[in-house]
C-alpha cells in the first residue's frame, strides 16, 4: 500500500470508497481489551449498539465474541452492558503485548 500526497488526497479528507474500514484492521490501536464472559451476558445487546467499530460478533441474536480486528479497546461496550446481577459480560483489561 502507498501513502497518498496533498494533491491525490480528496477535498475535505471525504472518503469516496466506502466501506473502507473493511479495508484497514485498527485493532493493533488498543492498550485495553474488552473480554467477554458468556455466563454472565442477558444478551440484551447494548455492546453491539454502542460499539462504534462494529466489533461485536453476533449470531442468531445473541453476542458471540469480540472481532479484535477492528477493536480499538474504548470500552464503550464495557460501560453500557448492564450484565446479570450486577456482573457484568465485558471487562476492560490491558492489552498484551
């Protein structure tokens, strides 16, 4: 992949090709990591909403994981799962080198 100059750039930074973020994995962005634990998730779905990556996996309804691909580690899924009896199914944790 080439890096682009000013003059192949369009105006206004606009992103004519989309979906590109297909195209371009941002998971190696992240110092924190979301973890998923199934036994606890109502699959009420709010990690999926919220999530600004589309990194939520869901299947047949119900949340199946984290594509980390494309997880930035924000922690928005984390704050909005309400969890059951107060234990939530996603946990923040520092990323691994």
């Amino acid at each position: 992949m080439s890096l682009k100059g000013y003059k192949e750039i369009p105006d206004a930074g606009l992103i004519l090709n989309a979906p590109t973020s297909i195209q371009n994995k941002t998971g190696s962005w992240r110092s924190m990591k979301p973890i998923f634990h199934e036994e606890n998730c109502i699959n009420c779905l709010f990690c999926w909403w919220y999530c600004p990556d589309s990194a939520i996996i869901i299947e047949d309804g119900k949340m199946k994981g984290i594509n980390y691909d494309y997880c930035k580690g924000c922690g928005i899924c984390v704050h909005e799962c309400p969890g059951k009896k107060g234990n939530k199914a996603l946990e923040l944790v520092p990323e691994k080198e």
